[in-house]
C-alpha cells in the first residue's frame, strides 16, 4: 500500500545478520520484535541489514514466515563486506542504494560498530553529505572492544584471542575508533545504550542521550506474588541456583565463569549452575567441568530459541552470575532484574548504575574471580541477605519495559530531527572532500 503525505517514515540500519540459506533469507525473531516496537511510532519502517551467505543459527526463521508481522516494514538487503577489497567492489552500488532510501524517509537513525563493511556508519556519511540530520545508535565502544583483542594470551584458556585476532585489533582499532568519532561528531543526536558507552561517546555529539535496548514486556516482569514465593524459597539448604545467558563467547568470560564453580565447589557450596548460549567456548568449558567433577551439578541447554523460557529459568535462579570482559551494558542483567533475580559480577560502570537498590557488594575486580565466588559464598550462607536482594534487584528493573524504551526513542528522534529539513549552517561539519564525491559516483 503506498504511503500518503501524512504518515511518517523511519530508516534504520541495523547490523544483525540476515542469513541467505537454500535461496530464503532468515532473520532472527527478537529483530522483528524490535522492529514491530519501531512500527508502533512510524507509519512506515524501512531496516537495512547485512546479508550472510550460509545456515543461520538456532531458531531464525524464514523471512517470509513474519508477513503479517513485518507488514508495514520493508527489509532492505546489504551486502556482508568484512574485507576491505570486498568492501570497495560493493562499494558504489551500496552508496547508491543508500542514498536513495534516506532521500526517502522522513527521519533517519543508524546503528553503528564494526569497522570494515559498518553500512551503519557509511550511512550516517552518506546522511551528512547529504545534509540530512540522523540519529546514531551503538551499545558499546567497538574500537575499545577490538583494541582489547592485541593483548597476547597470558595463558592458554578458552577466551584468549588467537594471534589472528591480535593482529586484526592492532591493524584496525585505530581506523575503527577514527570512523565512530566521525559518525557520531556529524551526527544531530546520538543514542548510547548503557551508561558505559554513553559516558565514552556523549561528548562528542550535540544531543546525546543514554538510553536501553531491551525486548522485555511489562507482562515478562515477575509479579508481586511470585517475588514473595521466590524470596521465601530461598530459605533452608537447598542447593543455590545459579544461572548466565549469553553466548559462550570470549566478551563473556565463559572461563572466568567456570572458574568461579570450581572455586565455590572448593568453598563446600552446594549449588546447581547453568549458561544458557551457545559459541565457540561452549566445548572447552564442558570439558572442564567434566575434569573438576561438576557435570551433576552444572548444565549447558545451549542456544533456546523460546525467550520466554529463557526468562523463566532466570525467575526460577538465585543468582544471575557474569563475567563480562567487555565495557557495554549487556541485555541479559536488565533481563535478571526485572526477573528478581540478584545480578554478581565484574564491577563496571553500566552494572553498578543498574543495581543501585540492590547495591555494588556483589561487583568485584574483572577477573577477580576468589572475591566473586567469596561474594555468592557469603549470600548462600546468609539467605535472609539473599531474600532481600532478590526484592531489590527486581524495584532496579521496574522502569525497564520494552515498549516504554522504544516510545521514549521515538519521541527523541521526532525532539531532534526535523522532518524534511536540511541541517542549517551553523550546524553543518565539513564534508569528507573529493575523495568522498568520487567514491559517491
């Protein structure tokens, strides 16, 4: 159905993977959530997105599948360019492709990180050049991420980057933090998840504004009557519940996490653990469990399609245990608190901000992880102490709800890019010069 002169139109990209499998695209489905949120706001919305070539993962489904869902937003394909002399050959016809969707929409918000073959940020460029205001959106410090990678292995473990991925982060970290900066100092209102990433980025943008990214319905929250049972089941000397979600990836910690067992086994703590994800650690850590003993205790269900399920087994936890290496906001403890579910892990700034009713004596040193296990030792030892967490953690997540978010977003967006206008003078940066013009033509 055409679009009429009254509605509205919103253009995003964002860098989640559409997989081209046996001639279908496949998407994840906690995407087309987010983007049925954005439909809610816009009359029309159009998401650009990166195609992968091979099996999608666990519980994608085909494109087509979501028709009735996706039926006022247009999904527009583009090519997955990770390798600088792949990147230049799509290079023009991207831009064009580009250009033409941000003539077309009314307001324009990009996703950014990545580096080489980041169409969110070639977009905000292309928006600038084009005198178009937009909005950037990033959920943490990609360069800083990649930097972190150079660092050589103190020792053989499961997280530690092999000598290619070193050599990646030294070669392109300074090249990616160079693009952020320019994406976000062209760019009319930046959108930083997590404090984290806000406190790296805010500065440099006119409007920045720190906000959540979370698929969390108010419904999802556990209610009063459940927390009063959770609270109350504590009690006694049943074993502790423990639980992480998120993949088995090295930003995880996955190793870290084991440790973190083994030192409570060593404590005489009785618990029950499991890491619901699937990723590249997930065997390595299997193996080690199984040398220290622990496989009646700990359980690795691997990738679960149903989020609600996952919710649940985070509502039926005692503690949500993490050992994030990375400086970002991860979903996954916004997801813990609003479940009641205590949150103990490695301090960083976007944890101690998100639990401050529950307090920061459950954050410990990254890769401390003797005070980490001494910590849920204390808790499983104390079960009033552990009650009382449980009712804070869940007052941290009360003002998390994904359609509030998404409201809020929308509203921002609407605050701080004028529809059909171009950015004044005095507004505008300098332009990328003739290199960029030729490699626009």
């Amino acid at each position: 159905m055409p679009r009429t002169a009254s509605q509205t139109s919103l253009l995003l990209y964002a860098p989640v993977p559409l997989y081209l499998f046996e001639g279908s695209l496949y998407i994840d489905g906690q995407a087309v959530n987010g983007l049925q949120l954005w439909a809610r706001y816009f009359d029309w919305v159009t998401v650009m997105m990166p195609v992968s070539a091979g099996a999608p993962p666990a519980g994608w489904a085909p494109l087509h599948s979501y028709q009735q869902e996706l039926s006022r937003i247009r999904i527009e394909p583009l090519p997955m360019a990770s390798h600088p002399g792949q990147f230049l050959r799509v290079l023009p016809r991207a831009l064009h492709r580009i250009g033409t969707l941000i003539a077309e929409a009314d307001y324009l918000s990009f996703a950014i990180g990545g580096g080489v073959g980041d169409w969110g940020a070639v977009s905000c460029l292309v928006a600038h050049h084009r005198q178009r205001p937009y909005a950037v959106w990033t959920d943490r410090v990609d360069s800083k991420v990649m930097r972190q990678s150079q660092k050589p292995p103190r020792d053989k473990v499961p997280e530690q980057p092999p000598w290619r991925s070193r050599l990646q982060g030294r070669l392109y970290h300074r090249p990616m933090a160079w693009l952020e900066k320019a994406a976000i100092q062209r760019a009319d209102l930046g959108l930083f998840h997590g404090a984290e990433t806000f406190r790296a980025y805010q500065g440099l943008c006119r409007n920045s504004y720190l906000v959540q990214d979370i698929h969390v319905a108010e419904a999802d929250h556990i209610s009063d009557s459940a927390l009063v049972k959770k609270a109350a089941g504590v009690a006694g000397k049943r074993p502790l519940r423990l639980i992480y979600t998120g993949q088995a990836e090295a930003m995880s910690g996955p190793t870290d996490w084991i440790t973190v067992l083994e030192r409570l086994n060593g404590l005489v703590v009785d618990f029950n653990a499991t890491w619901i994800g699937d990723g590249a650690a997930l065997p390595q850590m299997q193996a080690r469990i199984q040398r220290a003993g622990l496989t009646e205790c700990v359980d690795f269900p691997g990738f679960v399609e149903d989020h609600g399920a996952v919710l649940q087994a985070v509502l039926q936890a005692d503690i949500f245990m993490f050992c994030h290496k990375t400086a970002e906001t991860p979903r996954c403890l916004i997801e813990a608190l609003t479940c009641g579910t205590p949150v103990l892990g490695y301090d960083c700034t976007s944890a101690r901000e998100l639990i401050s009713g529950q307090g920061s004596e459950g954050l410990v040193p990254c890769g401390d992880t003797a005070a980490l296990a001494q910590r849920i030792a204390e808790l499983d030892a104390d079960r009033d102490r552990l009650a009382r967490h449980m009712i804070n953690a869940r007052a941290d997540g009360m003002p998390f709800c994904a359609a509030q978010v998404f409201a809020q977003r929308a509203e921002i967006l609407r605050q701080h890019l004028p529809v059909g206008q171009p950015l004044p003078p005095h507004r505008r940066r300098p332009t990328l010069g003739q290199g960029w013009d030729a490699a626009r033509n």
